[in-house]
C-alpha cells in the first residue's frame, strides 16, 4: 500500500435549513433605520432590523444575543412614535466580525399595509422598486 495515500473522508451530511415561503425585505433597501429591541426575561438587547417577512426578522447587534429562546420584539417607528410588537422565537444566530445577527419567526404576522409603519415603509420600497406610483 502506498503511504502517502490517504483515503478521502466522506463528506458530512449538510443540515440544509427549509425553504423561506414569503419575500424578505432588506432596511437597507427601505433606506430608514428601523430601531429594534429584543426583550427576554433576563434583559433587553438593542439591535437594528436587517430583513423582515411577514412572519420573521433578523436584526443586527453589536453584542451577542443567544439563539433559541422567546422574547418580545418591538420595532420602532424611525420618526415617530408608533410600536410594533411581536412574540417571537430566536432561531439562528450568525456572528461576523463584531456584529451578530440573529433570525426569528413571529408567533402572529406582520401586515404589509398602511396600518403600521412598517408595511408603509415596505409598500413604499416595493412602489420605488417596482415604478409603481
């Protein structure tokens, strides 16, 4: 037998996550900071919304959030005074240099209508995409 020959290792089985349903919209696209908090039993988190669908978010934080856990999400209206608030549940977390971003799904959707700022934000985003007036 030759002994520089080593046998390839099988390749690991890759846990694939599922499918995403619905569209995401980036802030980034929305061009507004939208400010977030994450509440938990233990303390409150202040982070940035990344994305967000009708039924989950990812937000951004400059310190560690654990993954797994229910919280309450409450997104803030960037100039003014209206909150949305969702029950959710961390799913995934992903740090990359100094910021961590963590994924949830919500236990009720958010509306994409005029009726919170949010749905006004990504119905706006969507007509500016789109040529939509």
């Amino acid at each position: 037998m030759n002994p520089w020959f080593r046998p390839k290792s099988k390749p690991e089985a890759v846990k694939l996550r599922p499918k995403r349903r619905e569209p995401r919209y980036s802030v980034s696209a929305l061009s507004v900071p939208i400010m977030a908090e994450l509440i938990t039993s233990a303390r409150t988190y202040h982070c940035m919304l990344w994305d967000i669908s009708t039924r989950g978010a990812c937000v951004q934080s400059y310190e560690p959030i654990p993954s797994g856990i229910a919280c309450t999400l409450r997104l803030h209206q960037h100039a003014g005074s209206q909150v949305v608030s969702r029950l959710a549940r961390l799913l995934w977390r992903d740090d990359v240099m100094r910021a961590h971003y963590v994924g949830m799904s919500f236990d009720e959707p958010i509306r994409f209508d005029s009726s919170t700022f949010v749905g006004t934000l990504i119905l706006n985003s969507l007509a500016i995409r789109f040529g939509v007036e």
